[in-house]
C-alpha cells in the first residue's frame, strides 16, 4: 500500500464520541494554556489531524484515546 493510499485510508476512519470528548476536552484546555488569539475550533482541528496522523502511522488507536 502506497502513502497517499494510507494517509487517505487514516483520514477517513471515524471517530468515537469518547474520540471526540477527549479531543474536545485537550483542546480546550490547549487553549487556556497557550492563551493565544486561536479558536477552540481551530485547536480541535488540529487535535483531530494529529490524531489521524499518528492512527495512520501506527494504525492503532493511540495512548488514552480508546473508547
């Protein structure tokens, strides 16, 4: 299987709503700490693609994250 046939693969796996909690609840509390001009949507955003990314590399659910 070629990169772009895996990375596209990783983008489409769904998430759980534990998935999602935890990824909402990191990135609000990101947000607090860096207290940056950044949305709480634009932290989820990349809470969201750096999850893929590691499910894609790895292709398991990572560290906390199973629901």
């Amino acid at each position: 299987m070629g990169e772009r046939e895996r990375k596209s693969k990783a983008i489409n796996v769904a998430l759980t709503p534990a998935d999602y909690a935890a990824l909402v609840e990191e990135a609000a509390r990101l947000s607090l700490e860096l207290q940056k001009h950044v949305t709480v949507q634009d932290v989820i955003r990349t809470a969201i693609r750096e999850y893929l990314e590691g499910r894609g590399r790895k292709g398991e659910v990572p560290a906390g994250r199973a629901g």
